[in-house]
C-alpha cells in the first residue's frame, strides 16, 4: 500500500494540473490572445511610424545645422508664446529633426506635446503628441495603449495583467504535463497529431512566454506594484541622477524634491542658451549617445538632467544632473555601476518592447508571438473535439482530485496558491473566482449523481 501511495498522488496531480492547464486554455486564452495579437501589431509598427510621419521626423540634409537656442526661438515663434520646453531631444543624426517636448494641461501620464524643428532650415516640421520615454507618436501609442489596457485606461489594464499572470501558469504547467506524457505524444494524424503539436510546441516556446510573462508583470497595476516594492528593499532600483541642490546656509535636502517637480513649470530664469551650456557640459562629462534628453531646471533648488536614452544595444542610459549656473556636475549615473538586477529588468523592458536588438529583436519576438496564437488555436481545437466526441463529463471538475489528494499535498497546494494570490492579486482573485465555480459544479454534479442512484431495496 505504501509503494502504490506515491504513483497514486502523482496521478492525482497530474490529473490536477492537467485541469487547470484545460481551463486556464478555455478562460483566460481569449485575453492572452488579445495580447499576443496587439503585441505582435506593436512589434511590426516601427517601420509603419517611419513611413506614416517620415515629413515630420525627418528634414534637409544639406547646410550646418542651428544651436538648440535657435531651433527653441523657431519653435516659440510657432507657437506665438516665450514658452520653453519642459525637455528637448537634439536630432540625433544629420537630417533628422529636434523634438522641442512641452508639458501642457490635459495630457495623459507620460504624454508630451512635441514639436519637431529642422535643425537646418529651422522650420517646424510636426506638432503632434509623443508618448514615454521611447517617444513613440500617436499610431504606435494607440497599438500600444490597445496592447496594454484595450483603451480603456486602468480599468483596461486588468485585461493585460491577467493574462501577464496566467501566462507562466499555462507555460510551466504545459512544460510538465509534456514531460509526464512526452513517451505517450507520438501520433502523426488526427486528433492526438494535434496534442502532440501543442505539446511540441509549446515546450520550444516556453522560455519566450516566460518571458514574456515576466516582463509583462513589471508593468501591471498591482503585480508591478509588488514588483517595485521587492526590487525597493532588495536594493535593485534602477539608479537616476537626482536633481535636487542643497542650499547648506538655507535649505535642508530634499530627496523627495525631484519627483514634487516633475512636470511642473520649467523655471523662468533659464536662458534658450543654457540648453547649448547644458548639452556642451554633458558631452563634456562623458555622455556619449546619440540619442538625449535635456530636461530643465523646474525651480531654484533643481539642477538640470541631462539623459542618454538610447537603448538599443550596447545601452546608453547614463546620466547627469547639471548645476543650473555652472553647469558643473552636481550628481551622475553610470550604467556600467548599476546593480545586475537593474541592469536585467532595463534590458528585460527593452527586449519585450523590441528595441535592445532592433529589428531582429522585432522579429523574434513577432514570431513568438504567432507561436503562442497558433497554441491557443490549437488548444481551443482540441477542447471542441473534446466537446463533439467525448460522453459523460466531458470538462470534468479540479475539486475531484484535490479531494482525493493526501493532506499534506492538500496543504502544499493550498499554501502555493495562497502565495501566488497574495503576489498575484489579479491572478489570486481569478483563482479565488474559478475554485468556487467549480466547487459548485462539483456539488451540482454529485447531487444528480446521488439522485440518480437507485432507491435501495430493503
């Protein structure tokens, strides 16, 4: 009895996992999908942005181009207000233009008003909305607001969450129910041809999808969230230059300065020529990049950040904050010093995004993505013929053989799932949802099963 206990429980669990991986397949597929779909739109949309807004981000390439005071002057003459730019991207080669980034009420989180300037000829070539770091305008920013949260802002986010959540779930739980069974997936017709392709395929794609997953989460509303917070303690905050000056004779520090800052007002007492100081100094400090970001001073007490924003491979994040009269160095950032952990969830967000490797990085993951859409497809194939060929309970319950499993492997699944709800709150409500309605199947069905029963004769 003892040596059958073990091939009993594994069973079990088998038969446990098995179940999850069909109903996780059956109810949060359809989100996945949405995801894999709009994922794969975003990935191939670069080369769509470049064509769509080529007259706006490209201009002349003949003459010596102007200093980012005049380029700035050619923008506030568009606007018809001395207003100065809350950031300014100088063009980052030779014929492609400047964006002069303005911060304006009624624009979204991350959103920029964009101006884009000749650097040669000085006229103003676009006038559009820009969104994060990446700068991306507003086709891609549509795909990517759909990707993320179906255009529905926060509420919309809980789509991508939870299927950033099930993902690894529906990933690992494949990869072992393929090794349980692979000895047993050899048809090369019909339906189990079908199995053994999902199974296949899902096991070469796993490592992606995990991905995929991990990544995905670092951006979620409540898992990211949690994310943030551990990576906090742990020490693996990525690194950023603060801004903050201190005033020894009058004013304390403030760490806290610089986010109180943010997209406020940039300060009036800086000149269209600091922005030339600004980009001479942090060139002369060491940042190399094409690609920058200055941001101005936004009061007395702030420093100017000038940022390297390229990240394609090799990364170029480097930072440095700039004294607003000196423009000498007051703090810095070396991507090169940053903790390993940081540098893995910086070039873990740009591989998702497909921009650490360009476009090969598109592709590989564009096809990835197919991957897991044919996966899907074959997954709910199956549950159809499930559906049309097999009697009796065709999507039989999870609470039939948690009942039956021994109560320590009760307790150790118990104790996992609480764990993951407690990490996972999106995940742990849409557990905590699907055990109740399949314990009452559960019960349903044993209730018509006991009413069937014959009355017993005396």
């Amino acid at each position: 009895m003892t040596a059958r206990s073990p091939t009993r429980t594994s069973k079990l669990l088998f038969a446990l996992l098995s179940r999850l991986h069909l109903y996780t397949g059956l109810f949060i597929g359809p989100f996945i999908l949405i995801a894999a779909l709009s994922g794969i739109a975003y990935l191939l949309s670069p080369p769509l942005e470049e064509w769509f807004y080529h007259d706006t981000l490209y201009g002349v390439t003949q003459g010596e181009p102007q200093p980012l005071a005049e380029q700035i002057a050619a923008g506030q003459r568009y606007l018809g207000v001395p207003t100065l730019p809350s950031a300014v991207r100088p063009a980052p080669e030779h014929g492609d233009t400047t964006r002069l980034m303005f911060s304006e009420l009624g624009l979204g989180p991350s959103e920029h008003r964009a101006l884009f300037v000749d650097p040669i000829s000085l006229a103003v070539t676009g006038d559009t909305t820009v969104y994060g770091t990446s700068g991306i305008l507003p086709l891609r920013t549509a795909i990517d607001h759909f990707h993320r949260q179906l255009l529905m802002g926060d509420i919309g986010r809980l789509y991508s969450e939870l299927a950033a959540s099930w993902l690894w779930v529906a990933a690992l739980g494949g990869l072992m129910l393929w090794v349980w069974q692979r000895r047993t997936l050899k048809a090369r017709s019909g339906p189990q041809a079908t199995r053994r392709r999902h199974a296949t395929l899902g096991w070469v794609l796993s490592l992606g999808l995990l991905f995929f997953s991990a990544t995905g989460l670092t951006w979620s509303q409540w898992a990211g969230g949690n994310i943030a917070e551990l990576r906090h303690a742990w020490g693996w905050s990525t690194p950023s230059a603060s801004t903050a000056l201190i005033d020894t004779d009058t004013q304390p520090h403030d760490e806290h300065a610089e986010h109180r800052g943010h997209m406020a007002m940039v300060s009036a007492a800086i000149a269209l020529d600091d922005f030339d100081r600004a980009l001479s100094a942090a060139r002369q400090a060491g940042l190399s990049a094409a690609r920058l970001q200055l941001t101005p001073p936004s009061g007395p007490q702030q420093a100017w950040r000038v940022a390297e924003i390229d990240r394609q491979w090799p990364t170029q994040v480097d930072q440095v904050a700039l004294h607003p009269h000196s423009m000498a160095v007051t703090d810095q950032t070396d991507f090169a010093t940053f903790p390993l952990a940081a540098k893995l969830t910086r070039w873990g967000i740009d591989l998702h995004m497909g921009v650490l490797f360009g476009f090969v990085n598109q592709v590989v993951l564009a096809l990835i993505a197919t991957g897991l859409v044919t996966l899907i497809i074959w997954g709910y194939l199956m549950a159809w013929r499930r559906l049309r060929t097999l009697s009796g309970q065709r999507f039989p319950t999870v609470t039939e053989p948690w009942l039956l499993l021994p109560i320590t492997a009760k307790l150790g699944v118990v104790l996992v799932a609480i764990t993951l709800g407690v990490a996972l709150p999106v995940l742990g409500v849409s557990l905590a949802v699907f055990i109740v309605m399949d314990a009452l199947r559960w019960y349903v069905k044993q209730r018509i099963s006991a009413h069937r029963q014959p009355t017993e004769t005396r």
